[in-house]
C-alpha cells in the first residue's frame, strides 16, 4: 500500500497564480483606509472639535491587514517572484508617506526615524572616513615621585 504525502505547514497566504492581483487589491484598500483616516477629537480653543486625521501608513500595518502574523513574514514572500514588485512598491509607498510625514512636522520625528532606520536602511550616525599615513613616533615616558616621597627610605 502506498501512502499519501501530506503537504507540511499552512498552505501560502497568497497563492501564486490568484495571489499577486488579490494582494495588490488589499494593499489598495489598506492605504485607502490610511488616506481615508480616522475621526478624532481635538481640543480647539477650549472647545472639543471632531476632526479626521490620515493614518500613517507602515510596513507593520500593512503586514496586518493582509493577514499575515509578523511584517518579517510579509518581507519574506519579498523572496517570490510573483509578489517581488508588489510589496516592493508597497514599502516604497510606506517609505514616502514617512519622509514626506517626518519633513511636514505630521509625524513624530524620533518614530519616523526609527522606522526609517529599521526598515529602509537610514542612518543617523556620521561616519567619518580619514585617508593617507599615520606616523607613528616613540614616547618616552618618565615617572618621577612626588616631592617630599623618597623610595631609599
């Protein structure tokens, strides 16, 4: 008798021949949701106002509204082919909206610069790059003992 070999894991999130439109369209609807924002009150004057303020759009919340549990297992499907340039352009999306954000004062900076850091390779550090020789020269040094102090005691 021969036996059946199961497929191990959970079958992919996205398939790969239905799968590329299906995410392009929920990408859509997310930054449609982050565009269309959410109603919050602020306080005008003294007075509560109801306003609506875009949401800033991320790699993690991306990742979440399309199902997936973690943004590193949205990165990985970055591996296959179909879905590739998908969330490549996706991320380049979220990576605008936060510069541009960060630069017109609507997103904190210190958030827009870890997330720019953690997910898109900028630095704040300065590095400094020095060319040519060092040279190298001997030191004598020279211990003397402190007045009033003899060692031929």
């Amino acid at each position: 008798m021969e036996t059946q070999k199961r497929p191990v894991g959970r079958p992919p999130k996205y398939d790969p021949i239905n799968g590329p439109a299906q995410m392009q369209a929920d990408i859509d609807a997310y930054f449609k949701r982050c565009r269309d924002g959410k109603n919050i009150i602020v306080i005008r004057k003294g007075q509560p106002v109801e306003t609506t303020k875009e949401i800033p759009k991320t790699v993690a919340g991306l990742a979440h509204a399309l199902g997936f549990n973690s943004r590193v297992s949205l990165l990985n499907y970055t591996d296959k082919l179909e879905f590739m340039n998908i969330i490549t352009r996706a991320k380049l999306e979220i990576e605008m909206d936060n510069v541009e954000g960060g630069m017109l004062g609507e997103y904190e900076s210190r958030i827009t610069t870890l997330n720019l850091a953690s997910n898109y390779g900028y630095s704040t550090k300065n590095e400094t790059e020095h060319s040519g020789a060092v040279d190298i020269k001997e030191i004598k040094i020279n211990f003397v003992s402190p007045a009033g102090n003899s060692d031929d005691d």
